[in-house]
C-alpha cells in the first residue's frame, strides 16, 4: 500500500509478487479494489528458479496510477 500511496499520478509501479497474490481467493478485494483505481499493464511470470533458496512462482506487476485524486 506505501508504494501505491507514493505513487503519482500517471507514475508505473513495477512489484514484484507471489503467485499467491494472483489466486488466494482472500485477496479478492484487494485485487477488485486495484482493478478500480489502477491500469494494469502487463503481468510478467518469472522462472521458478530466478531467486536463490527458493523455486516459489513468482510474478512482475506493472501497473499505472490513472485515479486522480481530485475527482
């Protein structure tokens, strides 16, 4: 939430995430709250293997801010 409250208008946010965060059906609000006030530019599904000790699936969220506080 820091990242998106930083966040300018028009600025991208670049996260990276768990696969969990895409799936877990407990995110679902949160999911829909972002789908309302953000654009979602693409999702970028990484290699199993990318960080070290792990082989969690993980993905790159882009998105950009297109909610304008003033309205």
């Amino acid at each position: 939430m820091q990242c998106l409250d930083i966040l300018d208008k028009e600025g991208t946010l670049s996260i990276i995430l768990p696969d969990g965060f895409f799936v877990n059906r407990y995110l679902q609000r949160f999911r829909n709250f972002l789908l309302s006030k953000y654009k979602i530019e693409e999702v970028i599904e990484l290699p199993s293997n990318i960080f070290k000790k792990t082989d969690a699936k993980t993905h790159i969220l882009i998105l950009k801010n297109t909610f304008d506080s003033n309205e």
